[in-house]
C-alpha cells in the first residue's frame, strides 16, 4: 500500500504499517475524525483540524491520551494552557475540564481508555 492512500475500513488497518498522518486530511474551516478502533475498554481516533478550529471544554469521565502527530495545538486542562506541537503528547486526567484549540492546523490520535 502507498503510505500516502488512506485504507477505508477497519479491517483494511489491521496488521500493516501505516502512515498515521494519512489516515485523516484536512478540511478548510472543519475538524475531521476518523476512529480507528472501537471497543468496550476505549477507542483510538484520528483528528485533522483546521487553524482555529478546536473542541470547546468539557470533561470525560476517563483519563484521555492526546498525540500530536502534525502542526500545533493548545490543550487547556483545567483552565491552564499547554502548547504542544509534533511529536508529542498530553495525558488529560478522567473528570478535569478540558479544551483544545489549532494554533495552526494540527492532527492528533486521541486514545481513550475506559477500564
């Protein structure tokens, strides 16, 4: 497979290398998500959003890895700002209020792990 195509089902994911940042593209003026798996104990989804496009606060009742696999994001957890930028990641605790925003146009996998 080219790393550049981006499989169309779930079962096309399973057991190949895949090229994270293909799996999702940019929209102008939108956010795009793509989840790539769903099961009782959590799920893992692909984001692309657009610059100023983000998630308004809210919570969750569990503890939320955030990648950033392109561009740049502020993740504000708890009412304090983080910036983060390719590469790396935040862990946003279950319960704490959180937001995030594209401070350029940003992609992130976000796994949830519900047990």
């Amino acid at each position: 497979m080219n790393p550049v195509q981006k499989p169309k089902t779930a079962g096309e994911l399973l057991a190949k290398a895949l090229e994270v940042k293909a799996l999702v593209e940019y929209q102008a003026g939108a956010t795009v998500s793509r989840e790539i798996i769903s099961r009782k104990t959590g799920t893992v989804t692909v984001f692309a959003f657009d610059e100023g496009q983000g998630l308004s606060e809210h919570t969750a009742p569990f503890d939320a890895l955030v990648h950033v696999i392109d561009g740049e994001a502020e993740i504000t957890i708890s009412g304090r700002a983080h910036q983060l930028r390719e590469g790396q990641m935040i862990i946003m605790p279950a319960n704490d209020p959180h937001a995030l925003k594209a401070v350029k146009k940003f992609k992130m996998m976000l796994v949830m792990i519900r047990s």
